[in-house]
C-alpha cells in the first residue's frame, strides 16, 4: 500500500543560506501560492519544497476530513492512521502519465493532483515532463477541481492544493552559475525553457532563482530559523484571511480570490497603485498576471499585519514575476 505522505525535512533550520527562497516559500504558504524554483543541480531546491508542509497551517478537521476521504477512495489510507492530520505532499516522478497526474482508469481513481488536495504538489524536473500532461494541470490549478469524463458519466474530484515546479536554467544545469561554466547552445536554453508554456506560468504566482550556496556557509555553525516559528507567522496571515473571507466559505486564502473579490479586498494605498501601474506597463503582463500580482500582495501585507496594501508590498509581489 502507497504512503500518503512523502518524507520531508523537519525544519528550515536544518537548511542553510537562502533567505531570500525561504521568504519566498513562506509567502507561498500563507496565501497557498504556487511557487516556481529555477536552479542549478544540488542549489538545494528539492530540499526546500520537502519542507514546505512544515511551515503550512495545521490542518483543520474540516480539511483533514477532506484529505481523509480521498485517501479511504484511493486504497491508500494506513490502518494505523485513520485520520490523516498532516498535510499530503506528493512527489510524482517526470515520467508520470497524464492519468497518474490527473487520475483515470475504467473505474476513476484519484491522480495525484487530488492526492496532493489541502497539500503540496512537487514537480521536480517539469522541464522534463510531458508537454501534454504540463497542459491538462491548466485546469486543476484554475478551477481548484478535476473533471475525468466516461461514457457512462463524469467525475469530480477536489484538487485545491499548492503547485511547486522546480527545474534547472538550462540542459546542463548551469546556465548563469557563478561556479560551473555552461555547455548550452543559447538556441538550447531558449528550448530549454520554453517547455513551460505562457499559459502555465502566469498561473504560478512566485518565480524565484535558487542560488549556489557558499562552501563557508555550508561549514558554518549558523543554522536557519526553525519552521515552527515560520509557521506561526503563516498561520497568523491565514487568520486573517479567515476573518476577512467569513462571509466567502469557498475561499480559504488569498489565492483562491477570484476577480470580484479582488477588487473588494486589494486596497492599495495612492502610492501602491501608481507602482503597480508602472510595473504592469514595463513588464507587460496579462491580465490574470496582474491579478496573481495583487493577490500576492494582499498576501506579503496580511504578513505584515497591515490592512492596506503599501508600496513596499507591491514592491516586493512585483519582483517574484518571472524575467
């Protein structure tokens, strides 16, 4: 029988460096943004995904109800574990079908994107994914549910769970690398890249480059802040978002927020919205981008406890889109 969890890392303290990718990851977990890790081989990207469900919110006995459910329909629930209490995180190899991801069969079973529901999803090397399976995850991340349709009907699964994608900067691995120098062709990288369609990207809130930690840094004695005291900090944003959302059940953080709502609860100050306007004219960015921008900020302020979004939140959303 499969385990519904994978085994991940027990804190971020373990995890040294990269302050500037736990902000990020942290940002992601109080507003259940799907995040994008782009690296060199061994930066540290795997590690840090594995150690998302530790600075998640507890999981409420709503959700655990929720995830308990799928797991008794899969046949993957342990006999010793009645109630699942930890949040899924799921790992599915490049190699997994379109079924797999998504969930089929004659009788339709779960795929992992409802096995990761109220969880994370980790894609690791999705550059190396089926362009086909990348394109049906479309739907899922959009509409928070998978439809697998039969001859003799349809089926709805829930599949509301944080998406995190990680892969390298090109074929060899070390485009941009300040230590090992690249292989690629400039034709290659560009290939390379554009495996992950626009479509797809603009549908992950936060892009953030992993880089190489310094050998000194890996020797040193420093260790990283501990995941509890993270997740406490996710936790008090999500609060907020509960109260702010009472009248909304559907909603459950900031990235479930469709557009009426948006307008409603991203209220920028004067100076906040003439950056935003500047940024989404220089980077050109669509619609839903713009949207994806100002839910994220809405989440950076809740970390903040300010009730109003401020340019220094903007500031920050703005630079987690992709260059």
């Amino acid at each position: 029988m499969s385990e519904p969890l994978l085994m991940q890392v027990s804190s971020f303290v373990n995890l040294q460096g990269q302050h500037f990718v736990k902000r990020a990851l942290e940002i992601a977990a109080a507003g259940n943004h799907n995040i994008r890790l782009i690296g060199s081989p061994g930066t540290g990207k795997t590690l840090l995904a594995r150690a998302m469900p530790g600075i998640m919110p507890r999981l409420s006995y709503e959700e655990a109800l929720d995830v308990t459910r799928i797991y008794s329909v899969a046949d993957m629930l342990r006999s010793d574990q009645p109630l699942v209490r930890m949040r899924p995180f799921r790992a599915p190899h490049h190699t997994t079908s379109q079924a797999g991801i998504i969930g089929g069969g004659s009788i339709p079973k779960p795929g992992e994107c409802t096995l990761a529901h109220r969880g994370v999803l980790f894609l690791d090397e999705v550059t190396e994914m089926s362009v086909h399976v990348l394109e049906v995850l479309r739907q899922p991340i959009e509409d928070k549910i998978v439809t697998i349709s039969r001859a003799r009907g349809s089926l709805t699964f829930p599949a509301n769970f944080l998406l995190i994608v990680a892969h390298n900067p090109c074929p060899c691995g070390f485009y941009g690398d300040p230590v090992k120098a690249c292989t690629c062709t400039p034709t290659g990288i560009e290939r390379y890249q554009n495996k992950l369609s626009g479509p797809l990207l603009d549908r992950i809130d936060i892009h953030v480059n992993v880089p190489r930690v310094e050998y000194d840094k890996l020797l040193g004695d420093e260790r990283g802040e501990p995941s509890s005291a993270i997740r406490a900090r996710v936790e008090a944003a999500r609060a907020r978002q509960t109260e702010r959302f009472a009248d909304h059940p559907q909603l459950v953080a900031n990235a479930d927020m469709t557009v009426s709502e948006i307008d409603r609860f991203c209220r920028l100050t004067p100076e906040a919205r003439q950056l935003l306007d500047i940024s989404v004219r220089r980077m050109q960015l669509s619609a839903r981008a713009y949207h994806r921008v100002l839910k994220l900020s809405r989440t950076i302020a809740d970390l903040a406890d300010s009730e109003q979004i401020q340019v220094q939140h903007v500031a920050e959303a703005v630079q987690y889109r992709p260059k």
